[in-house]
C-alpha cells in the first residue's frame, strides 16, 4: 500500500471518528432537555465518544509518521510507535479503569507524559521531514513553547497546577500558547510553500548516453507524484 493510500484511509477515518463523536454531542445535549437516555447507556456512549476522539488525534498525527515512513525515516516508525502506545494506554483508562483510578495514580501520570512526549515528537519529525534544518530559528521557538505548554497542563492535571497558573502565571501560560499558534500557523505557511517548490522544481536534467540525474528532492518529488497518480488510477 502506497502512502498516499494510506493517508487517504487515515484521513476517511479521522473524519468518520470526528463526525460520528459530533453526532453523540449533539445527542447528549438533546438529552439535557428530553432525558430519554438512561444512565447505563449514557456511560457506554461517554465511553464511545471519547473512544472516536482518541482515535480521530491518532489519525491525525499518524499523518505526519506515514510520511516519514514512507521515506524510510526511522523517526517515523517510532512516532507511530508511541501513537499507538498512548492510543492504548487511553483506551484502557477509557473502557477498564474508568472511575477506578484516582487522577492522582500513577498509570494516570504515565498515560498523560506519554502523550505529551508523542505529541512533541510527532511535531518535531513532521517539520524535519518536510523542511529539515530550514527556517531552524522558527522550529525552535515552536517546540520550546509547545513544550512549556505540555508541561503545565500535564503538571496541571497530575494536581501541580500552582506551579504553572497560580495568581498571574496564567498570563505568561496565555502568552506562551499565543505565541506557539502564531509560529505553528507561520511553519504550516512555509511548509506548504517548500512543498510546492519542491513539486515545481522537478526537472529532468538528460546527460550523456541517455541517462538523467535528479537531486534528492527532485527524486522525492517524483515518487510523490507517482504514487499520487497511481491512486488516481485505483480510484477509477
């Protein structure tokens, strides 16, 4: 299976999980008025729903893993790695240890910086693959917020919130996560952009002897486009 194929199987899947979790929203909040759902089922549904929003946010990062993959990048395999170990760990929490577990238990504090960790390094592999060591200022900036951020909600939901919201620390949280938004929209921008520069500079270069040379985005390029139009041939 191509990556294009899977990305575009990951992408029905998120969309489904994200469209069916917004129907069971819908559905609990007709419940306030009607209350025609019992109590048995609206713990099952509750269950569901967060079921298709764990699944829906590994879909979404196992994008960026599949392209890294596809390229051979052993970072790729092991961000889909930790996706699938905090999927499983907040899946069980979800259908076994549901009102079990205290907030404050281990299992809870290990889900929860597993996650954080996976979150952080399915960013940092999803920007080195497209652009690499470009615009390296901006990268930096980008994950040293996104870090702070994960650490005081993760530290806010082990029960440390003081450290990071206490009287006005909350406002340097707001700034922070202000300014990590602004630099995540500026990458999206200037990956989207080397991207299709990427894609417009392929060239064929014919030597001697009939023979071409392509430098290594040109070549990446070109398998790209292949595989995007070998999924256009199976969709037919």
């Amino acid at each position: 299976m191509t990556s294009a194929k899977l990305k575009k199987i990951l992408t029905l899947v998120t969309i489904v999980c994200l469209a069916t979790a917004g129907l069971i929203g819908i559905l609990f909040l007709i419940n306030i008025k009607a209350n025609f759902i019992g109590e048995d089922a609206t713990s099952f549904l509750i269950k569901v729903l967060f079921t298709l929003l764990i699944v829906f946010a590994a879909g979404l990062f196992l994008l960026n893993a599949v392209e890294s993959i596809s390229r051979k990048n052993v970072f790729g395999f092991i961000s889909a790695g930790l996706i699938a170990v905090s999927s499983v760990l907040f899946l069980v929490f979800v259908w076994f240890l549901w009102k079990k577990i205290e907030s404050g238990s281990t299992y809870f504090h290990v889900t929860w910086i597993i996650s954080a960790i996976t979150i952080l390094f399915n960013v940092i592999v999803g920007n080195v693959i497209v652009i690499g060591k470009k615009l390296l200022p901006l990268q930096i900036i980008d994950y040293v917020t996104l870090l702070y951020i994960e650490v005081a909600i993760v530290s806010a939901i082990c029960g440390a919130s003081e450290l990071f919201f206490a009287d006005t620390r909350w406002l340097i949280f707001a700034i922070i996560a202000i300014v990590w938004v602004v630099f995540v929209i500026i990458l999206s921008i200037k990956k989207k952009a080397i991207t299709r520069e990427a894609v417009s500079q392929v060239e064929l270069k014919p030597l001697a002897n009939d023979t071409i040379t392509l430098n290594k985005a040109e070549y990446q390029a070109l398998l790209d486009r292949i595989a995007d139009l070998e999924n256009q041939l199976a969709n037919k």
